[in-house]
C-alpha cells in the first residue's frame, strides 16, 4: 500500500505526516510524531485513554484514522497546557489526588475539557455519564470527578 | 485513637498534609514516560503468536517461512532458551513466556518475531507453521479434581496431596486451631454454604510493554514497566543464564498494576529477539492479549460451615477452598486459606486449601491475593448468621472480633490491630442510620491482609546547594514519589519542596522487592527515614568540626545543627543548606543510605458499608452509596491513602457484579476486550466516602501500615450482603450479573 501524505493542524501547529492508509490516528501520533501523551489502553474504543478532538469533538483516536486528519484541527493532552500555565483542569486533578498511576489521566483530561466547554455547570450525574467511556482503575472515579467538577467551579467563577 | 497523640512519636508537619505529588505534571502534560513510549533508534517490533487452542501438544514449529521475510530480523521459539530444570519456579514463568512441549491455555505464547515494522511483524506471524494435537481440556476449577477430568500436568502434585486425587491437585494447606466438629454442637444455627467466585483480571489500563536491547557481550538494557524492575532483572538473568549485573532495567512510568506487573510474560522475550536480531526490540501487547495471556485471579469453589449461638457468639468456623490458578502451580488459596478467618477471634477454626490447574493463564497476583474470595464466603455465612437470629452484623462482628492478644486462625498472636476500631467507627457513621427504600439493601463486611516487608534499599544525598534527592527502587504505582519525598522531609526538618524522590534503576541500588505486599509506604518509608536520619548523624558530625566540640554534643533540631544544652557552647543553628555548602571542606558530599529487610509490617483491617438498589424488572444492581472504614497505622498523604480505599472498593464492586472470566465449551476466552470485561466506569459508581483510621504499626517509625490491599478484600462480601439483602435472596455466586441476580430472583417467586 502507498502511504497517505496528510496535512492536518495539531494543537493548532501545521503539521504534515505520511501513514498508512489503516494506520490509526493514535498510532501516527505515537509513533510518527512522537505525541505519546494519548495512550492505548486497548485499541477498541473502550477505555477512552486515547481521546482526543477533532474539530472540537471528542473521540477516540484508535478508532480515527490517520487519514481523517487531513485538514482537520486535532487537539491532544500535550496542547491542554498554555506553556507554563496548566490548565484549570489539569491543576484540579494534582490537588484533587485525581490520579494514582495516571495512564489514563490524559484521556480523562481531554474529555473532562471537552465536557466543561459543551456543560460550564455539569452535575455530578452529567460529569459521570460524560466520563464513562474513559476507564481509571485505580480510584474508583471519586477524586476525579470531584476534581472535574471543583475545576468547573472555578472556571466559572473566573468567566 | 490518632497517632498524634501518642507521646512517644514524634509530632508531625509534613506528614499528613497532601501536598502535590512530584511527578503530578508530568502525569497531567501527558509527559510522563509509560511502558509504550519509549523508543530506540533502529528499534524493530516483537510480536507474539498465541496458541488458539485451550490444550494441545505442540507437535512442530515451522518458522522458516516466517525468517525469510523481507524485514523480519529474529524469529524465536523455546527452542532458543535453555533448560531450566533446578528451578520450578523459574521454569513456569519460561514456559508461560514460551510454550514448551504443550500449549496449556487460550493465548499461550508459543512463537515471537521482530521486525522493521508492526506490519511485517504481523505478517511473519502468519508464515509460522505450527502443528498442533488438540487435547482435552478443563477450565473449571470443580471440573479439574473429578475423575477423569483432563491432565495438565503429570507428577507435579506436591507431598500434601493425598494419593488418589487428580494430578491437577497440586497442592494442600491446612490452617487452625481446636477442633470446629466440637465447636459446631455449642452452636444454635450453622450455616453451611458452597461459595463461587469467577476469575478476574487485575484490569490495568496500560497493557504490559518493553523495550530490550542485548549486546553479544552479554550486557542488557531494558526498560519496563513492572510492579518490580529487579525482579525482572533477576528472573531474566535466570532465564536467560547471564549475570545480573550485566543486565540494567528501568522501569518506566506504570499504568497500573494491582499485583499483574509482579512477574514477566514479555521481558525475556524481548531480551532474546533483541540478542538474536542484534537491534532494540519493543513490545506492546493488545488488550486482547492482555486478558488472554496474563494475569488473571483465581476462580474459586469454597465451603464454609460456621456455627453461631443465639446471642451472636460464632462456636466454629470451617471452610474447604479449592482455587485454580491457572495452567501452572500457585493459585493465591494458602493466603486464602491463611486470611479467611483472620478478623475473628475463635476457639475452633479450621481451613484447608488446594491448589488446582485448569486449562486457563497463569494466575498472577491480584492486591490482597487469595483473601476476597475467602471473605467473600466466610462473611457471607456471617451476614447469614446474623440475619437468622435477627442480630445487628455490625454487633456480631464485634462480639467476634480478633484484638490484641487474640491467636490468629493462621497462627500468630495480634499485637494492637485496628478491627474493633473501625467497627465501632462504622457503627457510628451516619451511613449505618440512614434510611433505605424499595429494593434497597445494605451490607457490611470485614476484610483482612498482612502486608509485607521485603529488601529495600534507599539512598538520600544531599546536593551542594541543599536539597535532597532520594533514590528508590519501587515504581511509583500511585504516589508513593510524594510520601517518600513527605517522610524525608519529615525526618530532615526541611520543606517538602526541598525533596526530590526518583525511582533509580537496577545498576543504581542494590536488591528491591517488587511494589506488593502494600510494602513500599511501610518498607521503603521506613528506609528513607532511616536514610534521612543517617543523613542527620553524618551533618551533625560536619557541625561538631565546624564548632570544634564532640559529635556527641550536637543535635539536629528544625532542619539544622545546633549544641545540644548549654555545656555544648554557644554556636547558631547550622542549617542543612548551610552544612551542605561546605561540605567539600568538611570530609566531601554527605549522603544517608539504609539497606533493611524490615519485619514488622503492621496488618490492616477494614469494615466495608454498602447500600444497593436491585431492579427487579433487570436484575441489575446500582450501589448507591459505599463507606470504607480501615486503619492506616499512620497515613502519610491521607489523599493518596483514600485514593487506595477508594480505588479498592472500586475493584471489588466490579468483582462482584460484573466481572468475570468467561469461557466457551471450546476452552477459550469469550470476553477478551473492554467491551465485554466489564470494569466499573464513572457512572456506574457513587462517591466513595473513605474514613481513616490511625492505630499505629510499632514496627514503622511513624507508625505505617500498608493500605493498598486491604481494601479489595470486603466488597464482595458487602456488595453480596447488600445485594442479598436487597433481593430477599442469598446470592452465593460472584458475579452477581444482571442475568444471574435475575435467575434468582424469578426462583425466588
């Protein structure tokens, strides 16, 4: 098969990249372009350790092609923070204890953001229902929604 | 009852805080380096071919197809490692990592390649040829022992097992004391129960990755992520039949472990592709091979009989655990058979345990291995008890409760424990009062663990400018980098900012357990704090130079040197920067180490408090509200301790509603994925109120016990109670899945 020549936008960076035509999304950013922030936890769009948005939208890069990025805007955990400056969300999750191993805290991050930008004010049901599709088998959820909801708060008050 | 109020230890000012975790931004950038992201120039890709049969001899391996493939650079077999025949132990966790004469469970390695790409890897894994001879074969742990049933293993059946039973009986531990016949006629009721719980998987969200590289002169790098880098070290060493010291792991960043990353499936493979291609190799497993291939518990089949008198009184408790741990010995039943009993205090009490094989992958270690089973059935048959004579099971579990002095079921006698402490805690909670609805149901349970010691070794230097790293050899699996960083500076007199922790690799320290056994706050705390305290003697030593007075006559007080008492002479604090600055001029750097196989690892007990609501219409079950009461000893970073309680109880619900390992008719995995394995997400969980409780361990110098296991071991027992009592039916049979909870509830009528 002949590789894919694609030009796409990540973290609002003009980027080019050639793929295979069946090679996903996450695997050129882990593997092309060396954006190992998005994890895989297990290929199938199940765990959410991959989400990213394209175009805004969450999903989950394992089930995105590489191809689809052409002309399209990507966002990954690695564009979350502006230089030094963590994310409100992103501060929350060190305060809040919301990751013990924190593989699947990028994920959790990217779509916690995501949630925040649709929902200002989510309840904590909301939060949880629009989390579930990101696995975290290490905290059993509680400090991450806490963290996600507490970061809301601030957000808001700030707006 | 807190710690702070016990004279004798010290007063705290970091300890107990919850500052920011030191790799915390690494960890929310997406920085922070995992098993996976780690590569190396001219790195080929490792990938495996699993067996799809449940039971078959491996007649041949035709790989010659496979090596002629543009880009394959190493295709390896067992053929290509040596054999171990001095070591057992040693030898499973090769076969297991590589089939030998037979293929002895769905996902068993049989071949691995390396190549230029994934894409040709999976290629060449398509060009191997292998022959098989389909066998019969037995996943269930009942099944295994009947006459008749099929073989794994002939003539591995240790000197316990009595003549007569199936080869697939490897082993028998019996645990106790008086006599539970004699004790079961002072009863009033006896509640005598079969218990079945299905095998589940550890569930890390990070599938198992390395990257090895070997040179042809037998030296070795390989980067990990494991629960334990010089366990990998060692065993590979082994297997592969070179040095320890020529091989250097580091372990990366782990996603999660629970006891799964404590021994190899991928590691020497890596290694040997690395030797025979010549070039890095790294390996990735799918998630698939996740489930297929590594880890899993035991599933277990247990029989309890416990006898009680009117007035709650438990006369005697037997059980009879059967556990299958997989293709190979060591199924977690002897802590099973050992942890059953342990929160009681009992005259007669007996349990006996047997290890079993099925046609199923290894078993591996999963936190508090071998105990939630066990509690399961045994506070299950309490919670029956209790509801017999109408008795509060909070009260019950009092009048039963092991406390000092109490001889254990599995032998030793209790120095001062927790259990009473968070009985009483729970029995006060708001949570124990509050009201239930419809189809609702609470449950309580008690769980118990031992924790553990193990080699630990730690270094702690001083930089010239007067901060300090600490070096130690446990990954940190879920902020153990902040509470060495808090003990550190604890013991120093410093600000917790001025503490740096690293996880160092193997050629850095010397020998380290693995992460398990709850072991690191414990073992690895108490030597950083030993280390700091070196550390301590040694700028108190600079000082006394500095001042020209003995050594002797100096003190370390609020991060500084100063005379001790007026006899000293009259010298200003010499701070830890200052004492470090000249350093150089007063004997060279300072540093603190401390290399220690610490006894004394406090046991941990907890009390669990679950409502549930059951759907009568789906049989599915929602827990609505869960409560974790457990002693700490002394909580380090109290956040990071919750998070264990937390994330424990998380791990048990999932256990006993949802997952399970399932197996056709044909022998092979039927869920192999996220989808169909179905973890606890978000919203399927409430909040999990985690209450901390701080009966000091007197073998740790701040008085810590290990958490992290503890807190698995009740929720299936307090999900079940809850769900049982919810129902109006004894639910005996985890998972309770909707069909499952639904079946019972149309039996009942």
């Amino acid at each position: 098969m002949t590789k894919v020549h694609v030009t796409t936008t990540i973290n609002g960076d003009p980027t080019e990249f050639l793929c295979e035509p069946d090679e996903t999304l996450l695997d050129v950013l882990r593997d092309r372009l060396g954006m190992t922030g998005s994890k895989e936890g297990c290929g199938t769009g199940d765990c959410g350790a991959c989400s990213v948005t394209l175009n805004g939208r969450l999903v989950c890069s394992c089930l995105v092609l590489g191809a689809e990025a052409e002309g399209q805007e990507i966002g990954t955990i690695e564009g979350m923070a502006q230089g030094e400056n963590l994310h409100v969300l992103q501060k929350k999750f060190i305060e809040h204890a919301a990751l013990q191993c924190g593989i699947c805290t990028p994920g959790l991050l990217v779509a916690a953001k995501s949630l925040l930008e649709k929902n200002p004010d989510p309840t904590e049901e909301e939060t949880r229902y629009w989390l579930a599709g990101n696995l975290c088998r290490c905290t059993g959820y509680d400090k991450i929604i806490r963290a996600v909801m507490d970061a809301a708060k601030e957000m808001r008050e700030a707006a | 009852m807190a710690l702070d109020s016990k004279s004798d230890l010290p007063q705290f000012k970091v300890v107990g805080t919850r500052p920011a975790r030191p790799d915390g931004i690494d960890k929310v950038t997406g920085r922070a380096r995992f098993g996976a992201d780690m590569s190396a120039p001219g790195m080929l890709t490792g990938l495996i071919l699993r067996s799809p049969h449940a039971h078959a001899r491996i007649v041949s391996i035709d790989t010659s197809k496979a090596e002629a493939l543009a880009g394959v650079h190493a295709v390896v077999t067992r053929k290509d490692f040596r054999e171990i025949t001095d070591d057992d132990f040693t030898a499973d966790i090769l076969d297991n990592c590589m089939a030998g004469a037979k293929a002895l469970y769905d996902g068993h390695a049989i071949a691995a390649v390396a190549a230029s790409s994934t894409k040709i890897a999976r290629e060449a894994l398509k060009l191997i040829d292998v022959t098989y001879e389909k066998l019969d074969h037995v996943t269930d742990v009942d099944e295994a022992i009947e006459d008749g049933a099929p073989v794994l293993h002939e003539g591995r059946s240790d000197e316990t097992v009595p003549a007569g039973m199936s080869p697939n009986v490897l082993s028998r531990y019996e645990f106790g004391h008086g006599d539970p016949e004699e004790g079961l006629k002072n009863a009033d009721h006896v509640v005598e129960r079969t218990y079945k719980t299905e095998a589940t998987h550890q569930g890390y969200i990070e599938p198992h990755a390395c990257l090895a590289q070997m040179g042809p002169d037998g030296q070795g790098d390989l980067w990990v992520c494991t629960q334990g880098h010089y366990m990998v070290r060692n065993t590979c060493a082994a297997i592969l039949g070179i040095e320890q010291g020529q091989l250097r792991v580091t372990a990366s960043e782990i996603g999660g472990g629970f006891g799964g990353k404590t021994t190899l499936f991928l590691e020497p493979v890596a290694l040997m592709l690395a030797k025979k291609s010549g070039r890095p190799v790294k390996m990735v497993m799918t998630r698939s091979e996740v489930l297929r291939a590594t880890g899993p518990t035991a599933s277990t089949s247990i029989d309890v009989k416990i006898g009680m008198t009117k007035d709650g009184k438990i006369t005697a408790g037997f059980a009879e655990m059967r556990y299958q741990g997989g293709a190979y010995p060591g199924s977690p039943v002897e802590f099973g058979a050992m942890s059953a009993f342990a929160p009681y205090d009992l005259e007669h009490v007996k349990t006996i345990g047997w290890d079993i094989v099925t046609n199923r992958p290894k078993a591996a270690a999963y936190r508090a291995p071998g105990a939630p089973m066990a509690a399961f059935a045994v506070e299950s048959a309490i919670d029956e008890l209790a509801r017999h004579f109408g008795l509060d099971p909070l009260e019950v579990r009092l009048k039963n409760a092991a406390r000092e002095g109490t001889k254990a079921s599995y032998g030793p006698t209790y120095p001062a424990i927790g259990l009473e402490a968070t009985l009483r805690t729970a029995k006060d909670h708001p949570h124990w009062s509050a009201p239930l609805g419809e189809n609702q149901g609470r449950g309580v349970a008690c769980g118990f663990w031992f924790n553990f010691g193990g080699d630990t070794c730690v270094t702690l230097n001083i930089t010239p400018d007067g901060t300090v790293t600490v070096s130690e050899g446990n990954p940190d699996i879920g902020g153990s980098r902040a509470s060495m960083s808090m003990m550190a500076a604890e013991e120093l007199g410093i600000p917790y900012e001025k503490v740096r922790t690293i996880v160092a690799d193997t050629g850095s320290l010397g020998q380290n357990e693995v992460t398990d056994g709850s072991r690191v706050t414990f073992a690895v705390g108490l030597a950083t704090i030993e280390a700091a305290r070196a550390a301590k003697r040694e700028m108190c030593k600079r000082a006394a130079m500095i001042w020209g007075i003995d050594e002797e006559a100096v003190e370390w007080v609020d991060g500084a040197a100063q005379p001790a008492g007026p006899n000293a002479g009259k010298f200003p604090p010499m701070t830890l920067a200052e004492i470090a600055e000249t350093a150089s001029n007063t004997g060279g750097p300072i540093a603190g180490h401390h290399e220690a196989n610490p006894e004394g690892a406090g046991v941990s007990f907890a009390t669990h408090m679950c409502d549930v609501e059951v759907d009568p219409d789906t049989g599915a079950a929602k827990i609505l509200r869960y409560t974790v009461f457990q002693d700490a000893g002394k909580a380090i970073h109290p956040a990071y301790v919750e998070g264990q309680f937390q994330g424990g109880a998380a791990q048990g619900i999932g256990w006993a509603l949802n997952e399970e390992y399932i197996y056709g008719d044909d022998g092979i995995l039927q869920n192999a994925g996220f989808l169909d394995y179905r973890v606890p997400v978000a919203s399927d969980l409430p909040m999990i109120d985690a209450v901390i409780l701080e009966i000091p361990n007197p073998g740790h110098p701040y008085g810590v016990r290990g958490v992290g296991e503890t807190s698995i071991v009740p929720p299936l027992a307090a999900v079940a109670n809850a769900v049982s009592a919810a129902a109006g039916v004894r639910m005996t049979d985890l998972p309770m899945s909707p069909p499952k909870l639904l079946a019972a509830l149309h039996a009942k009528g």
